[in-house]
C-alpha cells in the first residue's frame, strides 16, 4: 500500500489518500489539486513532484 500526503506538497492541506498504485495516488492527487486547490494546469514537473513524496505503508 502506498500514501500520499498532499500536506508535504500544499503546506496545511490535511489531504492524504492511499492506493495500492503509484498510478492511482496520482490520478486520486491530480484530481484533488483540481477540486481542492484550484490548479487548472497540472505540469509534468507537479506529477513528478507528487511521485517524489509517495511512501510505503507498513500495515500494523
């Protein structure tokens, strides 16, 4: 399982998702930045950036 903490990319956003794919937390954040902040244009350089902070969850 991995996560995403869209807090490390919009400082103060509470936002975080978590997917089995590296893919699907993309798709799920691009779509956030769209609806939650506005973004209109998402760069290469943002996806890469979101990539950059996705982390592996441990299951408890």
């Amino acid at each position: 399982m991995k996560r995403f903490d869209c807090g490390t990319l919009v400082p103060g956003c509470p936002y975080h998702t978590e997917a089995e794919s590296e893919a699907e937390i993309v798709r799920r954040e691009i779509e956030h930045l769209r609806t939650a902040h506005g973004e209109t244009v998402i760069r290469p350089e943002m996806v890469e950036h979101i990539k950059e902070r996705i982390v592996e969850v441990v299951p408890h």
